[in-house]
C-alpha cells in the first residue's frame, strides 16, 4: 500500500507530456496556444464591365440619339432575340430612321410573338402605311380594332391610310371615330376639318386684249360655280360656265366624275352641254382622263378631249403628261397637247408648269406654253402664254386663289393678232 501511493506521488509530480502537435526532437509547447497570423490577403479580381441595359437604349432612344439606340438595341437583340420589349423599341427606331424594310421586318418579329397585343398590329402598320403598302396596313389596324375595339390610335392611323387611299369618307368617319374615342388633339381636329365631303367653288376672269387687234376682241369676262362631293372613291361634281367673249355670251353646263382606282392611280371623265346655239363654246364636249403613280416620285397623266363646234366641226386633242416631284414640296409637270382640228388641221404645243407647297399654306405656281392653235371661231395661230398665281389655304375649310396669264398670238407667218392678259379669282369651300 505504501507503494502504491509513493507511486501515485511521483506520477503527480511530472511534467506534463509534450505537445501531441510536436514533432520528435522539437520542443513541446507550454503555455496558452498563441493566435496565428491571417494569411497574406489575395489582390481582388475587378468584376467584368456592365455591358448595355435596356434602360440606356431607351434613354438615347428618348433623346433622339437614333442610331446610338439601334445599335444598342441591336446587341440586346442578339441576346435576347425573342424578348418584345427589345424588338418593339428596336422597330420603332427602325421606323423613325426610314429604315423600313428593317422596321417591318423586326415589327413582325413582334407580332409573330404577339399575335393578340393590339399595340403591335399598331406600330407594323404604321411603317407599312410609311411604306406605301397600305392594303396590309389596313388588314392590321382592323385587326387590331377587333382586338381593342375604340383605339384611338388605330383609328386616327386608319384614317390617314384611307385618306392616301383617296377614300375621303372613309378617312372621315374614322377620324370621328377616333375623336370619338377620346382623342382630342389638334392635329385631329385639323384632319376632320380637312376631309371634306362636300365641296363648292365659285369664281371669275377680267380679259383685256391689246387694241386693234386682228381678231376684234374687247374686253371680257367668265363667271363660273362649281359644287362636288366625295363619296368613298367617286368624286362627282357639277360645273357652270359663263362666257361673254366676242360681245356674245355662251353658258355651258359641265358634268364630272373622278374615280380613285386604288394606290396611286385614278380615272376622270366630263361630259359638257351648252344649250341653244353655240356661239364659240364646244356645243358638245367629252373628255376621259387618267392618272397612275409610276415611282413615289413620278406620276404620268393623259386626257383625251373630243369637242363638236356649231357650224365648224369636231376637234380631237390628247394631253400627255409627267408630273414630277424634285423636293419635298416642289413640283413639275411637262407635257403637250396634240390637236387634230376642224379643217383638217394638225396642231400640237408645249406645256410646263412648277409648284411649291409652303408648307401647304401658299401654293403658288408657274406655267409656260407654246405652240400652234385652232380652235373655232379663230384662225390657226401661234400661241405663247406665261400663267403664274397662288392658292391661299386661309383655313382648313376656306382657300381663294387668284391667278394671272398673258398671251401673246401671232398669225402662222408671225403676224400680230394681239396680246391678252387675264386676271382670275376664285373661292373655295369645303364642308
């Protein structure tokens, strides 16, 4: 017993054992562990740069930066190819940029993903209207109209389609349906008054020729009323004349009829009467016309006349034409007249004539013609006249217009017959 608690005192008088961490031959460690020391810190790697959001496209898109938004645009396209709100501001700066193949393209994207969204249908119809494709554009607004029926939008748009189309009335009853609709702003207010439906004209010319003329011609004057009605794509209208030349009066009563084919092209016909005996007036007079749009900017124009004079004989004449558009607002129209006349006779002139739209506010014009003439009472002459005037749009339902022409007539060997100059007016009103 003795032995073992001698035992026991010595084994609680040792050291204690070395550390279970050391190595064989290294100190133990004693003590209270001490805290190691952090490890060096590792450089951090900056993060990739943000590349284009959605929001800095549209903020150039709002500040008109177009082509700086397109090509933004254009990278989050390609990310997200079938994402709406990527497409539809991508097609609408498109639109804006004239690009409308592009934009019509992209748009269709839209609606392919889209087919109920009614705003869609909207901004691809748009640019196809742009375009001249407005049989589609319309196919898509009513679309759209059936989706939501009341758009204002769509039917504002509609209106104007229709309107290019040549339908006034229809391009009327949308315009009030959409004022209907709730739009109320000016630009509307101003198309409605500018589809007219009804439309008056009434106007009249003071002639003075040079004295002693070879023709005996004093001074004279015309009068003539017209009234016309748009009716989807005809255009009837009804014309009379009053014309006291050679110090007699002849009146003759004119029917007429436009009809609007479809884009760019549109037929015309007058049939004209002057009752009781024909002084110097067609006492007949036919007349068929048409006009087709060759490019945007091209159109050619052609008109047949037939006119049976009292005691002279028939004259045929054909007018062909090109009118030209050289800018915006700027217009030229070249062509001629070709005459086969009553004694057998054939005649032609040259006719030119520029216009320019300010801003369609005035309208005034230039014309030039020359050539040979024989129209009864009068004997063949040469002709030369230099018109020019102006349309005054004083508003959208009111315009006048006041003209000038002066005329210079030989005889085919150059003989003086007398100089004329003509000053007209003339009102419009449209209801």
């Amino acid at each position: 017993m003795w032995l073992v608690c001698v035992a026991g005192l010595l084994v609680m008088g040792q050291e204690p054992p070395p550390d279970a961490g050391a190595s064989p031959g290294e100190p133990a460690v004693t003590g209270t562990p001490q805290e190691q020391p952090p490890p060096p810190e590792t450089p951090e790697t900056p993060p990739p740069p943000a590349g284009p959001t959605l929001d800095d496209a549209l903020a150039l898109k709002r500040d008109q930066k177009l082509p700086e938004a397109e090509k933004l645009l254009l990278e989050l396209a390609a990310q997200h190819p079938d994402d709406p709100a990527v497409l539809t501001p991508l097609a609408t700066v498109q639109g804006w940029q004239n690009k409308f193949a592009l934009s019509i393209e992209t748009w269709r994207k839209v609606v392919a993903l889209r087919p109920d969204d009614p705003d869609a249908r909207v901004g691809l119809a748009r640019v196809l209207y742009w375009s001249g494709q407005r049989s589609e554009a319309i196919e898509h607004l009513k679309r759209a109209l059936s989706l939501r029926p009341g758009m204002p939008d769509a039917l504002a748009l509609l209106g104007d389609v229709y309107r290019a189309e040549g339908d006034v009335l229809a391009s009327r009853l949308a315009y009030e349906k959409a004022r209907a609709a709730g739009d109320s702003s000016p630009e509307l207010a101003k198309k409605i008054e500018q589809a007219a439906v009804v439309r008056a004209d009434a106007g009249g010319t003071y002639d003075h020729y040079s004295a002693g003329n070879g023709a005996g011609r004093t001074n004279e004057w015309s009068a003539f009323a017209q009234v016309g009605a748009t009716l989807g794509r005809f255009i009837p209208s009804l014309r009379f004349e009053n014309f006291h030349y050679f110090g007699v009066t002849d009146s003759t009563l004119i029917a007429g009829l436009v009809f609007r084919v479809g884009q760019g092209a549109l037929v015309s016909a007058e049939a004209g009467y002057t009752p009781d005996l024909s002084q110097f007036r067609p006492k007949w007079l036919a007349t068929l016309g048409g006009e087709v749009a060759i490019t945007p900017e091209v159109a050619a124009l052609a008109t047949y006349r037939h006119m049976f004079f009292d005691g002279f004989g028939h004259v045929d004449m054909v007018l062909p034409s090109l009118r030209i558009q050289l800018s915006p607002g700027l217009d030229a129209q070249v062509g001629g007249a070709v005459a086969h006349n009553a004694d057998d006779t054939v005649t032609g002139s040259f006719v030119g004539r520029v216009t320019y739209s300010f801003q369609d506010a005035v309208i005034p014009y230039a014309g030039v013609s020359y050539g040979q003439e024989s129209l009864p009472p009068l004997a063949a002459g040469n002709v030369l006249v230099f018109s020019a005037g102006a349309v005054w749009n004083i508003t959208s339902r009111i315009s006048a217009r006041a003209d000038y022409a002066h005329e210079h007539r030989t005889t085919l060997d150059d003989v003086l017959v007398y100089d004329h100059d003509s000053i007209g007016a003339a009102l419009t009103l449209k209801l």
